[in-house]
C-alpha cells in the first residue's frame, strides 16, 4: 500500500475536534500569569527568558520601534509553542501550512510598510533609491527595490514553512525505513534510530530557530520604518 507522505500535513480530527484549533489554543494556555504576589519556579524562568528575548529582539530597533515590543514578542512566543508542540506524537503543526503563514506574515509586513508611510514617508520612500544612483539606473532600481519589498512576506511564509514542512517529512521517511529495516537488517535499523533521535534533536533546534528568526526579521523591517 503506497502511504501519502503529505497526509500528516491535513488537519487531522480526534473525537470530532480538529487538532489545528487544540495546537493553536495550546501556546496560550501554557503561558504562566502572575496571580500571586510570590511566583513559581516555571513562572520566574518564564519571565526571564522572555526579558532576554524581548532585550534581544529589540537591539537592532529604533526607541520609538519598542512600543512594539509586546506584539513581537507574543508572534515570537506563539511560534515557539506552536512549533514545539507539532513535534510532539497525535498533534498537529499549524505552521507547516502556508496559507496560515502567509495569512500572519502579510498583515505583519503591512503594518510595518503602513507605520513607516505614515512616521516617516520621505525616508521609508527614500529606501527605494540607493544614494548616489546613476540617473539612468534610477528607473530600474526602483523597480527592483519595489520587487524585493512585495516578496518580503511570501519569503517570511515560505521559510517558515519549508524549514518545519521538510524536517516533518525527513522524520517520517525515517521512522518508516526505521521500521522497514526492523525485521530484515536490525543493525542497520538501529543506525537509522540512531539518525531519527539525531534528526529530532535537530528538528527541536529549527523549530525554535525559526520562530526568532520570523520575529527577528520583523523587527529588521520594522527598524527601517521607525
């Protein structure tokens, strides 16, 4: 029987409740609030790493960019769980999905390019000319810049998404010949496990990785417009 390798990528259902909505209400539900005055253990390394995250993210950005720091910082937090927890066995990753990559990434984007037209339209017009341009070349490079800032949210969606979609995709290949190979070569089944253990190990790096990364770009392109 031939198995559809890009079946794990449906929305799966469990007791008639799609597994998309559980993986995207999960995030929140582990994040800790202080309702008492005296914190946990959980709740203070929580608070400590998102400082470190939110002093991180907000380096590269000018002062009046670090209003924002709250709304990157929970898009940062929301990707982080969400792509951890796809890992994990009968859940389902949301963000191996274009469509809602590129439905996060444009508003995003948008809203960077809207904020940036509005505090400051010279400069954020001004990025799409370099300094010292030949008068000739002027024409071309402004279409080129226009180009490249149309194609940022799809690169925002399309990174996301084939980084998570093509290690979900290594790892099942594996696990399969882990299983194969079982019966007929246990050596070489064991190096094969030896190579998922690996692979996950690696899949856990990129999944938090990729949600900085996300975020990071984000306030790069908001620094340009702030």
């Amino acid at each position: 029987m031939t198995m559809n390798l890009f079946d794990q990528f449906s929305s799966p259902q469990m007791l008639n409740i799609p597994l998309i909505i559980v993986a995207m209400v999960m995030p929140l539900m582990m994040f800790f609030p202080q309702t008492h005055p005296i914190t946990n253990r959980a709740a203070t390394l929580q608070n400590w790493l998102l400082s470190k995250f939110t002093k991180q993210l907000m380096m590269p950005v000018n002062k009046p960019g670090h209003t924002w720091s709250l709304p990157l910082l929970l898009i940062m937090y929301t990707l982080f769980l969400t792509n951890l927890l796809g890992l994990m066995p009968y859940t389902f990753t949301p963000t191996t999905q274009l469509s809602m990559n590129m439905g996060l990434a444009a508003p995003l984007w948008l809203m960077t390019v809207l904020l940036g037209l509005r505090k400051q339209p010279t400069m954020s017009l001004a990025h799409m000319l370099p300094m010292g341009a030949p008068l000739l070349l002027i024409p071309v490079l402004i279409i080129i810049e226009t180009v490249s800032l149309l194609i940022r949210p799809m690169a925002l969606g399309v990174r996301l998404t084939a980084n998570l979609a093509a290690g979900h995709l290594l790892i099942t290949l594996i696990s399969i010949a882990t299983l194969v190979l079982l019966p007929m070569m246990p050596l070489v089944s064991l190096l094969t496990l030896m190579l998922l253990l690996l692979l996950t190990g690696l899949e856990i790096a990129v999944a938090m990785i990729q949600a900085y990364v996300f975020t990071l770009l984000l306030s790069l392109y908001l620094q340009e417009n702030t």
